[in-house]
C-alpha cells in the first residue's frame, strides 16, 4: 500500500497480490474541464475528437511527464472532462470528418489540496480554422525571357510543398506598363504560366483560378520582373 500526494491531490494504492502492477496516475484528480469545439466560430462539430496534454508535475508543456487525455464531443460539439488534475493544460479539437485540427488552447484547471472539495469547473472553446492563403513573389528573371530558372523554381517548390494543403492558386505576373505595351504584357503573362507549370507538377490536385497581369508603374527593370503566387486551402 502506499499513497501519492502532490498540491492538488491524494491517492491511496494498495496492491491486491505479491504481482508487480503499473499505477497511472496522471489521469486522477478533482479538477473538470468543459467546453466546445467549434468550426470557423460559429458552427458545431459534432462528434469532435478533444485532445488535452496535462503538464504533469512539473506543470511545463513538452516535457517527459506530459499526460494525453482525450474524450469524444457529443451531437452539438460539447465535452466534458471530471476528474482530471488541476494544473496547466493545452487542449485541442478535431474534426472527425476531414481531420482539420484546432490551434492548441493553453487552459489552466482548477483543483484543491482537498479531494473532497470540488473546484471550480473550468471552461474552454477549441476553434477548428479552415481555410487560408499564403502569398510569396518570385523574382530575378531574365530580361527579356520567360523562362523559369532554376532559383526561381526551387524557391516556387519550397513553398508549394510547404503548403501542400494548398488547393487552388491564383498566380499574377507584374507588367510595366498600359497593356497597349503587347510586348511586355505577354512577357509577363508567359512568366506567370511557366510559374503555374511548376506549381502544378509539384500539387498535381491544385486547381487554377486564374492567371492574369498585375501593373506596376513603381518598378522598372529587374525589380518589375516578378510573380506573384498565391496559394488557397
């Protein structure tokens, strides 16, 4: 028999045979943690997977005696957890149908140094985000030219596969001047297709929304040869 105690809580265990037996008592406690998981803020997810690492003694996050705790939502995106220490917690929710995760929430639980005693319940929303963009330039092409070097398309690969939830894609090259100047527009043009090339033999699900000219009166020479890439999910 013996008896684990820390701030917050006791526990008493007392071996029923001479067997070696593993007590974990990471999940005990008194403290209760409820809330909500959410889509885009506003709508439920029913059935949402709830994730929460319990910093353990040490109450820091990412070290050995981190503790997972997981539960299922109910029909409106609701969970509930009893009986779980008090202490630093980072929770999170999923959605069961495409897997999108929620941002880690930092919460702090409640509890007493009393097992009987019951804390104040703590309360928490777990937003799942989904959608999103990310925009970057590739410049330095060669006057004149619209052919992608091999600079221009590695930095295009890195961020394509870097966001390889990425979707579809808009993709804009800078022109000059007026679109009377057919040279250069079509310069420009040419440059953002050879981009969307790469692009496309890199996420061979992305889809294209559109590829047009952007004109830019502020930039001449080498700093107007560029395009802009931007990635949707």
């Amino acid at each position: 028999q013996g008896v684990l105690t820390d701030n917050t809580w006791i526990s008493t265990v007392t071996a029923a045979s001479n067997e070696t037996s593993a007590v974990n008592f990471a999940a005990a406690g008194n403290g209760s943690l409820s809330g909500k998981v959410t889509l885009n803020t506003n709508n439920i997810v029913p059935k949402a997977q709830v994730q929460c690492v319990w910093s353990g003694f040490d109450g820091v996050i990412g070290t050995d005696d981190d503790v997972l705790i997981t539960a299922t939502a109910d029909a409106n995106g609701n969970f509930k957890l009893n009986g779980i220490p008090g202490g630093a917690f980072q929770c999170g929710g999923i959605d069961p149908k495409t897997g999108t995760k929620a941002t880690p929430t930092s919460v702090k639980v409640e509890g007493t140094k009393n097992p009987t005693q019951k804390p104040k319940p703590t309360k928490v929303v777990l937003p799942i985000k989904t959608g999103g963009k990310y925009t970057f330039v590739v410049s330095n092409f060669i006057p004149g030219s619209p052919v992608i070097t091999k600079a221009i398309k590695a930095r295009i690969a890195y961020y394509v596969k870097k966001y390889k939830q990425a979707t579809r894609v808009v993709v804009e090259g800078y022109t000059m001047g007026p679109t009377v100047l057919k040279v250069d527009y079509q310069l420009s043009l040419n440059r953002a297709k050879n981009a969307y090339t790469v692009v496309k033999a890199i996420n061979k699900k992305i889809r294209l929304i559109r590829i047009r000219n952007i004109q830019d009166f502020k930039h001449v020479g080498d700093a107007a040869r560029r395009v802009r890439i931007t990635l949707y999910w």
